[in-house]
C-alpha cells in the first residue's frame, strides 16, 4: 500500500496482524481458564464448596492481618522500581506523588493483568501530569518489568539448586540434574552482568530492542525483587502454613520457588491475575496441602494481596488529589469530586461488571434454608431468574458505561434500582443486595458524564471486554457444576419446584443468562442501520456557495445532493460533509476551506463522533491531513487513485488520443452536438432529462445511490450546469457539471443517456466536456476515482493491499475494476490517491461495511422525511454510477467519472 510521505504504511498489516492475535489470545486465555478450573473440580470428590467454607473460616483474622501487612510492604518495594527508573531518567517527582501512582499502578496491575499496560495507562496520567514524557514513563514500566524479571530468574537459579525436591515431583529429572539447571541459570545471569558493563546496553534482534541499565542497576533491581517475592510469597506462606505437614520437608526458601513457578504460569497464561492457574500450580506444586484449605489460602490471599490495596491505593489516591486544593481554602467536597470526575465511568463501569458478575455466580451458590424461608416459593423463583437477568444485564452493558453512552446508563440505573429486592428474596447475602443501591447512587451522581448519544447496539466490543465476558461465563458455568456435583444430574431437574432446590434454580438460572447472552449477540449482528442525521435544507445549501466556490476540489459539489448533514465552521469559513449510519460517523472526503479551519474541521468532527457514541471514518480523502487523521488515532488504507486530465494543452490529437478523436468524430458525422445549460436554464429541460435517466436505470437493472454519488433530484440539478449531447433536436444525453468558480477542477457526477442514442454518445460528450474545459481556463478534469488500483503488488505487501488485489482480481464480472482502470488511462491523466481514514482492528471492516451500505441508500426519501430507504445493489454488472457499470459491461461509451462503491 502506498502512504503520504511514507507515514501511515506500516499502519494496516500492524492493525490486522494485531487483531488475528488480541482474538488467538482471548480464545486462549478463556481455553486455559476452563482448563485450569476443570482441573481443579477434579481435585474435589464432593461438597466442595461446603469443604472450602469451612477451611477458609478456619483461618484465624491474625494470619489474615499479618499477610495484609506482607503484601503492602511488598508493594513497598514495587514502589521502589519506580523510583530507580525515576532516578536513571534524571525526571523530578514529588515523593507523594510517586508513591501514590506507583502504588495504584502496581494495584491496579496485579489485579486487572497485563501489569505493563493497564500498569502503564495510570503511570501515564499521573507521571504525565508531572511533566514526565512519553519515553520517561516508558522508562519507568520497562525498569518494573525487569526487576520483577531479574529477581525471579534469581529466585528460580535459588531454587533450583537449594530445594530441588519440589521441582523433581514435576519435572522427569533427578534432584542432581535440577541442581545442575539451577546452577546454569545463575552462571547465565552472571553472564547477563558481564554484558551490561557499567553503562548498560542495547540488545537487538531484527527490528525489535532492548535496552538493560548499567551493572549496578540491575544488582539493585534484583535485590529489591528477590525481597519483594519473598514478601509476597510470604503473605501467601502465612494464610497456607497451617496446613502444610510438617513432614512435608516444605521450607520458607522452597515455598518461595513453588510460589513463584505458580507466579510464572499465570503470568503466562494470559488470564486476568493469573485465575484459577496459580491456584491449580499450587495444588500440582504441594501435593501435600488438602486442595480445599490451600483454595480457601488462595482465595483469602487475593482479598488481602490484590482487593484490599487496590482499594487502599483508590482511596488515598483521591486524598491525595484533593489534598493541594484544599489547603489552598477550596471545598474539600468539591476538590475531591473535581479529582476523581475523569475516573468516573471507568469505575463505574467496572463497580457494575463485577456487580454483575457478582450477581451471576451467586445465582449458581446454594442458599442456607434459613435465607429461603422468608418468602412464598414462587416469588423465590422469580427473584432467582431476575436477579440473575439483571447481572448479565449488567456485565453486557458495562462497555457503554465506559464509553460514557446515555443509553447504558439509563438502563444500568433501572437495573440496579430493580435488583435490591429479587437479590434479596432469592436468599442472597444482604452486603450483595446492598451494592445495586449503591452503583445506582454513584450512576446517578455522574449522570451529566454518560452525555454519547449512541445506542448499545452499535457500540463496538473490545477484545478485551469480550474476553472478560467469556471469563465470567466459563467460571459460572464451572461454578454450577462444582457446587452441585453431588447432586446426580437427570432431566427432572429442571422441573423441580422446592423451596430447597437449589441446583434446579441454579440450571434454570445459568440456562436463562446463556440465552440473554446469545439474543444479546444476535440482537447486535441484525441491528438496523440507526436514523441519519438531518440533511441541510435549501436556505443552509444556499449559505455556502461562498465556501463551495473557494474548494480546490470539485468533490466539494456533493454538499449539494441533499442527502448529507453539514459541519460548517462557525465563522462560515469551511465545511464538512457528513452522515451518520449504523456504527460509524462518515465525512464525504477532507474538509472543504482553508488548512487551519480544515484542521480545526476534523477535530470538531471526531467530538462530535464521540458525542454521539460511534466510530468516525473519513471517506475518500488526499493526503493533505493525512498527519491529523494519524493524530486521531486513525489508519489509512488505499481505496483507489482519481484520474485527473491536465487541461493547459489537452487537444485530441496524437497517438494516445485516437480513440478518442475517432469518436468524437463520429459524433459529428452523425449529428450529435454539444452544449452547456446555465444552472438558472435547467429547469424547463428537465422532464426530458428525467426521461432518459428513467430509461438508463431501467437499461443498466440499477437502483440510484447517495453520499459520494448524486442521483437525478431535481433540486440538486437546478444547482449546477447541465452539459446536454443533442440529436437531430432531441436530447439525448446528459451530465451535471461541477465546475469550481475559482478554474482550478471541472468534474462531473451524473452522467446518463438514452436507450437508443447514437454509439459513442458517451465518448463524445467527454470529448466535449474537455476541450470545453480547456477553453473556459480550467486547470484539470477529474475522471472520478478507479476502486482498489494503484495498490502494491508485492508479496510482502500488507494484508489490506492483499486482500484488495484478491478482490480487484477476481471481482471483474461483478464490478469492472480493471475495465474502469484502463478506460480512464485513455486520457493520459495524473493519478491522485484517495484513503479511508477510520480506527484500525475490528472498527476497519465494519467502518468499510457502514460506508458502503451507506453510498448504496437510495436518497430519495419516504414522505415523512425521516428515514432513508436501503437500496442494495443486485448482483447485475452494472450497479454503479456510470463509469462503473460501463467498464463492467466493457462498454467504454457509458463510462462515467465517479466511482461507485468502495468494495
């Protein structure tokens, strides 16, 4: 794919390779985790959940203090990579302010997954914030991850040769075999010291660098991991060792291998905090502990190393923002929310995730008989199956309240005042019924944040979120089965009506979530394209003819068609061409005026797509902006090159222009002759040009088409010139003409003849149309875009170039890619690449879906003028606007200068 000055190339094979991978991922992590929790059902012959309550109540609250106090001093030292990292960039932060965004980071790391990034995004706004830069911050996450990575590479060399029994019970190796390993691992991290050298060094490999710190650096880093993995390992040491035996010859140094190989293989597993894979390493790493005490351990050291300070971390976070405002005499109540305002649909939106989540897995628990005696058994069993509907409810709306949608927070807040009461009859715990009043509360105090106007249906899921949603449905469903599998399954069961049947109320419950969730999904693959936004009416197309007159680009004239919205600048000074369809916000090219207003434009355009809660996509734009659309945050992939005629010294006389003059001459001879209507003079001439733009759409089967096309309104043709081809008196071909008042471009959109006009009508009037051109000063003729040409060709090309070449190669009977091609090379013209702009991974097929279902609405409207009605193309070759079905049908004369769609 070619690219403006060599920037947004690397962009689409990066994006497309990038999304095949975040999707292998999500499958993988939501494989290994039902792999992980399989495996840990089997370590159970029944009542496990009963086993587990009752190991996890035998843990005394002293233990429990002690390995809270563990793990804060662990992250004291997390803390302390921050500020080695700090100190090696020579950057400046205040002690308070790197503790809290260290501590928070680090909390928010190791409980979310992904410590690097989720880890980094809050680096990055509390460092950012300092003054620190991209690269600063960079620094910081990279100094974290590598002291994590040289102190567990220490501790494994440790282990390894000190405690090698654990590792032989894995492992088909001897305990002399895994000393000697053990020993290389630390002869190669010696080897790692001798090759930093005392000012560090860049490792390379193909296009990929590392940079290591100096020699003493990284003896600092690793002394601080190895203490901050014996901290967090001992946390762990603390809740478990009751229940180690002690003749299991398990010490302290050899529990703090077996931690961190468990460690490791959540890290590895991709899954969020490493569930249910740490807890499944532990359980194959001591064979010795009783499965259910070590889970119980396991369960109490996520709540005291992971939730706790997560919430500790929040809170003093928000102390902290408002502590500087306060002393200087502002409302503490106001500083505070001031604070914590940008946050707030994120937390928000996670309060209700695990709320819902929440809600869900408690509809799989069995419920204590004294919770179920409270209420009639019918009322029981519908409070089971709304509460749970509620949860799930909650988990697929949790990504708009993040994107800060209207719609899912109106439907989040219903949800959440409704849930108190069902989650309280069905025998839930009362902290579990408290909680939807409460994220009802916090919805309802953020209610002016939740301003985007889109609809859930449209809204674009995240890998992310989808693999979170897969997550909590797996662990569900594994849930349901471990709590219940001492009760026999038969069919029976999902008929049983009792006020202690709680495993029939726990299937119906899962199969009613399941159901939620598939409708949910086929819901969103079926929505309709959502109402387009107001066309401008007559007065507003009227107020920017001063705008249009100024455009360099005769694409300009599709502000007139009447079926787009317009963005004008507010000092009237420049313009985009926009309309709204399914999930996307569309501009019709680049902004129309002067480079600083046009730049001001796109900004402006992209708020109004985030207002409105969808995707913004710029169709058929130059390279001019290529730089802000990259700044947005967008891809460019090549859609095609517009064809423009030179017109200085155009004549049709050589070589290359014989075809051309033969037609043209033709013509003459048989009558045919030229002339062009003034846009005042149209009106008494269109019931025949209706006439044959009749006859022409019943001749090429096709239906008209809207956005980057015009289509026959009369209005629309009152606007413009009409250049008219006329026989023996009779019209017999016609064309609107764009034609910019400042000379520069002259182009034109419809271009229709009769069914029995002469052969070569067509060729005639684009003779004619050029030589007029040339003697009216007009600097070049745009022949309109060829789709998918111009495109690399080489192997190594990316994949949207490959994928284009596939389709111009093979889509010939449906669409004349190369045929358009090769007509339009006839006149010799200059090539002008045109790009789609729009958010890469999944957001770029849909965004080229939106477009083209958007170009084939027919933009002739029903009589309420609301909505526009969907005319798909059929499978005929000739659909487009002229020179599209011309070159399909190999029929040069019909050929046209627009391009029809983009597929």
């Amino acid at each position: 794919m070619s690219s403006p000055a060599n920037a947004p190339a690397p962009a689409v094979p990066t994006a497309a390779s990038n999304n095949w991978r975040r999707a292998l991922s999500m499958l993988a992590s939501l494989a290994i985790l039902a792999l992980a929790l399989h495996a840990l059902a089997g370590e159970f012959s029944g009542h496990g959940v009963r086993a587990i309550k009752e190991a996890f109540r035998a843990i005394d609250s002293l233990r429990i203090a002690l390995a809270f106090l563990l793990g804060l001093a662990s992250y004291a030292c997390l803390v302390g990579f921050d500020a080695i990292g700090l100190r090696r960039n020579a950057a400046k932060v205040k002690p308070v302010r790197l503790i809290l965004t260290a501590f928070l980071a680090n909390a928010v790391g190791h409980t979310l997954g992904f410590a690097a990034l989720t880890g980094g995004a809050v680096r990055l706004r509390g460092y950012g914030a300092a003054g620190l830069s991209l690269a600063d911050i960079g620094q910081v996450v990279l100094m974290s991850t590598l002291g994590f990575v040289f102190g567990a590479w220490v501790l494994l060399a440790c282990a390894l040769m000190f405690e090698p029994a654990p590792a032989a019970l894995l492992l088909p190796l001897s305990e002399d075999a895994i000393r000697f390993a053990g020993g290389a691992v630390a002869i190669a991290f010696l080897g790692l010291l001798m090759l930093v050298g005392r000012d560090g060094r860049t490792l390379r490999f193909r296009e990929h660098a590392l940079w290591l710190p100096d020699r003493r650096t990284v003896l600092s880093v690793t002394a601080l991991s190895v203490v901050e993995l014996a901290l967090a390992g001992g946390a762990l040491y603390v809740l478990l060792a009751p229940a180690i035996p002690a003749g299991s010859g398990t010490s302290f140094v050899g529990f703090v291998g077996l931690y961190l190989v468990a460690v490791l293989a959540g890290l590895v597993s991709s899954v969020p905090a490493g569930i249910g894979v740490f807890e499944w390493s532990l359980l194959k790493l001591l064979p010795s502990v009783a499965p259910a005490s070590l889970l119980a351990a396991a369960l109490a050291y996520r709540i005291t190393y992971y939730a706790l300070p997560l919430v500790l971390a929040t809170v003093l976070g928000g102390f902290s923002a408002a502590r500087g405002p306060v002393a200087q005499s502002a409302g503490a109540l106001r500083t505070a929310w001031l604070a914590i305002r940008p946050w707030l649909p994120h937390v928000i939106a996670l309060a209700a995730f695990v709320l819902g989540a929440a809600l869900i897995l408690d509809g799989t628990l069995p419920k204590p008989q004294h919770r179920l005696s409270h209420a009639p058994l019918p009322l029981i069993e519908t409070s089971q199956l709304l509460a749970s509907l509620g949860g799930v409810g909650l988990l697929l709306i949790g990504q708009g309240l993040q994107r800060r949608s209207h719609s899912a927070w109106a439907l989040a807040l219903g949800v959440c005042i409704l849930l108190p009461l069902p989650s309280w009859l069905r025998g839930g715990h009362w902290l579990l019924a408290l909680a939807p009043p409460l994220v009802a509360l916090a919805l309802w105090a953020a209610r002016r944040e939740f301003y985007r106007q889109g609809a859930l249906l449209d809204e674009a899921w995240s890998w992310r979120w989808l693999r979170n949603l897969g997550l909590v449905l797996i662990a569900a469903i594994w849930l349901l089965f471990f709590a219940y599998s001492h009760v026999e399954y038969r069919n029976e069961l999902w008929w049983e009506f009792l006020v202690s049947g709680n495993a029939p109320r726990a299937l119906r419950a899962m199969l009613l979530v399941s159901v939620a969730v598939i409708a949910f999904g086929l819901a969103r693959l079926l929505h309709a394209a959502r109402t387009a936004l107001p066309a401008a009416g007559a007065a507003e197309l009227d107020a920017i003819r001063p705008i249009l007159a100024q455009a360099e680009d005769s694409q300009a004239h599709l502000a007139l068609t009447g079926d787009k919205a317009l963005l004008v600048d507010p000092q009237q000074r420049g313009l985009l061409m926009i309309q709204r369809y399914g999930g996307s916000l569309i501009s019709m090219g680049d902004p129309i005026g002067p480079p600083e207003v046009a730049r001001e434009l796109i900004w402006r355009f992209r708020e109004e797509a985030d207002r409105l809660g969808v995707r913004p996509v710029f169709y058929q734009v130059g390279e001019q902006y290529w730089q802000t659309y990259l700044d947005l945050g967008l891809t460019l992939v090549k859609l095609g090159e517009e064809a423009l005629v030179p017109l200085d010294d155009f004549n049709l006389q050589g070589p290359n222009r014989a075809d051309l003059r033969q037609a043209w001459n033709r013509g003459k001879r048989s009558g045919l002759s030229f002339r062009m209507v003034p846009a005042e003079q149209v009106a008494p001439i269109l019931p025949a040009l209706e006439d044959i733009s009749d006859d022409w759409l019943e001749l090429k089967s096709g239906e008209e088409k809207g956005f980057s096309l015009g289509s026959f309104d009369e209005a629309y043709l009152q606007r413009l010139p009409v250049a008219l081809i006329e026989h023996e008196g009779r019209i017999v071909a016609f064309a609107n003409v764009w034609n910019a008042t400042n000379g520069r471009e002259l182009s034109i959109d419809l271009m229709r003849h009769a069914s029995d006009a002469p052969k070569g009508t067509m060729d005639f009037m684009f003779a004619e149309l050029l030589l007029w051109g040339r003697e009216h000063g007009f600097e070049r003729f745009s022949l309109g875009m060829a789709p998918l040409s111009g495109l690399a060709q080489h192997r190594l090309a990316g994949r949207w170039n490959r994928f284009a070449n596939l389709i111009a190669r093979h889509g010939e009977r449906f669409y004349g890619f190369v045929g358009l091609r090769r007509f339009k090379a006839k006149f010799d013209p200059i090539w002008r690449t045109r790009y789609l702009a729009a958010p890469a991974g999944m957001h770029l097929p849909a965004a080229l879906l939106d477009v083209t279902r958007l170009i084939s609405l027919d933009p002739r409207r029903h009589d309420d003028g609301e909505r526009l009605v969907a005319r798909f193309p059929s499978s005929a070759p000739a659909q487009g606007e002229g020179g599209a079905e011309a070159a399909a049908a190999a029929i040069p004369a019909a050929a046209s200068t627009r391009a029809a769609t983009p597929s």
